[in-house]
C-alpha cells in the first residue's frame, strides 16, 4: 500500500489504492469511461493524421502521383497504435485522474513525446524515409487533438457530476472536526468524483447529521464498524479524515480487509491548500515522508514582465474604450470621472487605487446609514442593490469595465495583473491567524477570488482562495487564473 499526492483541488489530496482488485469494483462512475476515452483518442489520431497526409501529399487526391506518400499511408495504423497504447500505458485514462488537476494533462503530454521517441527509434532502426513535413503536421496536432478531447471530456464529466451523476460514493471516517473538514471540502467540489454516503464516527451519537455545508450526512456508526457498514453500504472507497484510534497499525489493516471487497482506502492528508507540484516524496524505510517546498517570495521576475507588457498593452488597446466610460461616467451626474481610494499592497504599504466612479459622490458618507442592511462578508461592506450605485456604475460593476484603470496601478507597480484581493486598512486591522500572509506578494485586478464567485464568497473563504494563491504560486497558475477571468467576467458572477 502506497502514498501517492492527489491533485491541490480536489477534496482528499492523498490517496491509497487498495489494489488491482479495486480497479473492478462495481463503481457507477467508473464503468465504461476508458473504453470510451480510448475510441475518442483513436479517432482524434485518426483525423490528425489524414489531415496530414492531406496537407503534405495534397497531390493523392488527383491520383497524379500515386506513389508519393504510401510510406507514411502504410505506417499511419502502426504509429496510432503505438500511441494509443503508450496513453494506456502512462494511465492517462484513469478515472481517479480525470476530471480534476493538472496530472492527466501531464501523462497525456509525456506519453505523447515518448511515443514520438519510439517512433523516431524505430524509424532509424527500419531505415524508414516518412517525410519530414508529414511528421510535423500530424505529431503536434495529434497531440493538440488530444488535448482538446480530453478537455471536452473533462468539461462533459464535471457537469455531469455537478448534477449528481457519476460519483464515487464514500464513507467518511474520523473525529467529528476532521470529517466536516473534509466533507465540506468534497461536497464543495463534485468535480473531484466524490459524493459522502455517510459519516463513522466515535464522537457523537448515531443518527446525527453532520454539517458539510450544502449537504449534510449521517453518523451511522463507530469506527469499529467501518469494514461492515463499507460492504453494506456498497460504497467504493472509505476517506479517513485525519487520525484514527488504533494508529498507523489499524489503518494498514483496514487497507487489507478493504482491498478483499474491492474497497478503495483515501487518506486525507494533514496538509491543506497545498500544490501537488511543492510536495516531494521522501520514502524511509517504507514510510513515505511528505517534504513540502518552501514558497519564494522574491524570485517573481517573470511576473513583473507580464505586467509590465499585459498594462501597457492593455491601456494602449483598450484607450477608445476609457475615453468613452470616462464620458459616460462624467454625463451621468457630473460628478467626477475616477474614484481612488487607499488600499493595502504588499509589506503592507499603502497606495491609492484606481477605478472609475459607480456610486454617488456622497457614497462614503451615506455608507454608515447602510450599515445594517450589509450583505457584504466579514469586515466587506457589499449590497447586491446598493441604493448609491449610479445607472452607469451599475453596468460597469457588472462587467469589471470600472476596474479597468487599475491597469494603471499595474504599471506603476503597486498591483499585479494577479494576485490577492486588494485590502482596505480597516480590513488588515481585523487580520488574524495568519490571514496577513496575503501582504507578502503583490495584490492583483484578478484573482482565484474574482474566477471563484468575488463578493458570493464568504470572508473566510476568500481569505483561504488568497492564501492558496500566496503559497502556491507558478507562473502557469497566472495565465490560467488571466483565461479565466474572461468567462467569469461574461457570467457577472459576484459583481455588484
């Protein structure tokens, strides 16, 4: 039995396999999803190839020469299925991996350039002359295809099991902290495959119901009980959720006794909001030692050139587009153009940040007499129809065109094109346990905030999107959370 990391968004980041055994389990969501990917691969190779064929031999099609190209036509079959056997190989078609992480793009990726490698080998070894254009089209845009296919399916797979469809149904074992902890965290993301049955606990009486935010589970026994309620329940997997009594011992155990019924065993890891890419396996002696990376904070170079190109490009193209809001904001009721307001950046200096003007020019001073009626989380004031929002503000709340001169605070490098939230004071003088940890890089226009739901979040869930962001951040995670902005931006999600 092994350790091996799951992906950082999924609700249970390590998982132990019971065995080959567990493979055949009689699972819902697993039935039938290989074979399908695999057809869905085999003729995503297909087309790339025949494109390429087409584009390099245009002439076949005119049969004006018919030998030019039979090489490459008869080498065509054997290349795909030594393709498609190297992404069964490399698992890229495991349905623990699909749907979430980054680590079924990662196989996908490695067996696709060793199967360009085989067939390279080979092809020296046969002494056979495939063209060389013909090479070029087809093993990029095989892998292109490829990876749009996958995310097709991954797209397909998380609204079915947004709507319930598909899911490994679980058993949740461990004290009672530990088990909301976690159910909470698989309830919130569906996208990762789980779906709680029920909870087995020593710590409060059975029947209760467990709060795991949008749904709740029962306790139905104590852990003493767990293997036979695992076969009664038809569960395929069991999490355990931090400790349990009886150790490291009871734990190997339970993995034997639940690999006899095809059982899978998940163990949640102590770690939380921890990237796959910072933690190392150390193994001693058979125990697999986790050793987290410690973040850098400093070595950011590639990022401050992103924003420095991303806001000079952006204020250039976007000019036309200012110039009219800033009309629009100026007509609307005279008042002034930009709103600034202090902020909190990085070190905790303060700075003043840059928006057009929504509300009324007498909007902080009205703000006390809303005070009650707050919808806003923690220390935020929000209101979905604040009363000092103007008719043109309204619409450049709910596009994000309002933040747009921020681009500006970008260049001047006091914000980064991502990042966290940027704070107000009177919202760092109510930090604690460590939310200050948000100060220690650049605050951004767009963040895992803004693409998670911006003003829906609640405080502490905000306050944990930042911090994942601090801990966890890569130069990729930043023009994926950029792609992102732009659908999140289109759908108004928490933009009020």
């Amino acid at each position: 039995m092994s350790l091996a990391m799951r992906p950082p968004t999924a609700a249970v980041p390590v998982s132990v396999p019971a065995s080959s055994a567990a493979a055949h389990a009689p699972a819902g969501a697993r039935r039938g999803f290989a074979p399908a990917v695999a057809l869905l691969d085999v003729g995503l190779l297909v087309a790339a190839f025949a494109v390429a064929h087409v584009a390099r031999f245009p002439w076949e099609l005119s049969a004006v020469r018919p030998q030019a190209g039979w090489v490459e036509f008869a080498t065509a079959p054997a290349i795909i299925l030594i393709w498609t056997s190297l992404l069964s190989t490399f698992r890229t078609r495991d349905p623990r991996i699909a749907g979430i992480g980054g680590d079924e793009y990662r196989r996908l990726v490695t067996a696709s350039l060793v199967s360009v490698a085989v067939v390279a080998v080979v092809a020296y070894a046969a002494q056979l002359d495939l063209a060389r254009g013909y090479v070029a089209i087809a093993f990029p845009l095989g892998l292109l295809l490829l990876v749009v296919g996958r995310w097709v399916v991954r797209t397909a797979l998380a609204r079915s099991r947004a709507r319930g469809l598909r899911l490994q149904d679980v058993l949740i074992v461990g004290d009672t902290e530990d088990v909301r902890y976690v159910g909470r965290r698989i309830a919130a993301t569906p996208s990762a495959g789980y779906r709680v049955r029920a909870v087995v606990t020593d710590c409060v009486p059975v029947g209760t119901a467990i709060d795991l935010g949008p749904v709740s589970a029962p306790v139905v026994s104590g852990i003493d009980d767990v293997l036979a309620l695992a076969r009664s329940e038809g569960v395929s997997a069991v999490v355990v959720a931090g400790a349990v009594r009886g150790g490291h011992e009871r734990l190997r155990r339970l993995g034997w006794q639940l690999e006899e019924h095809g059982v899978e065993l998940v163990v949640s890891s102590p770690l939380s909001d921890i990237a796959a890419g910072r933690v190392h396996e150390r193994p001693v002696d058979g125990l697999p030692l986790m050793h987290i990376e410690t973040p850098d904070y400093r070595r950011r170079g590639g990022k401050r050139l992103l924003d420095i190109v991303g806001a000079s490009l952006g204020l250039v193209l976007l000019a036309p587009v200012l110039a009219v809001i800033a009309l629009a904001v100026r007509l609307d009721d005279g008042g002034p153009v930009f709103f600034r307001q202090t902020r909190v950046g990085r070190g905790g200096a303060e700075f003043p940040i840059l928006k057009f003007r929504t509300m009324c020019v007498d909007a902080e001073a009205r703000m006390a007499a809303l005070h009650d009626v707050n919808e806003g989380a923690g220390p935020l004031f929000k209101m979905k129809d604040d009363p000092r929002v103007t008719r043109v503000g309204t619409f450049l709340r709910k596009t994000s065109l309002d933040e747009l001169p921020q681009l500006w605070n970008v260049l001047s490098g006091s914000m980064s094109l991502v990042g966290p939230r940027p704070a107000l004071p009177r919202e760092v003088a109510l930090y604690e346990d460590f939310a200050d940890r948000r100060l220690l890089v650049t605050p951004g226009i767009t963040g895992l905030w803004q693409v998670s739901g911006r003003s829906d979040l609640d405080w502490a869930e905000g306050v944990r999107l930042d911090l994942h962001y601090v801990e966890n951040w890569s130069f990729l995670h930043d023009l994926v959370i950029l792609a992102r902005t732009v659908p999140s931006v289109l759908r108004s999600r928490g933009a009020y």
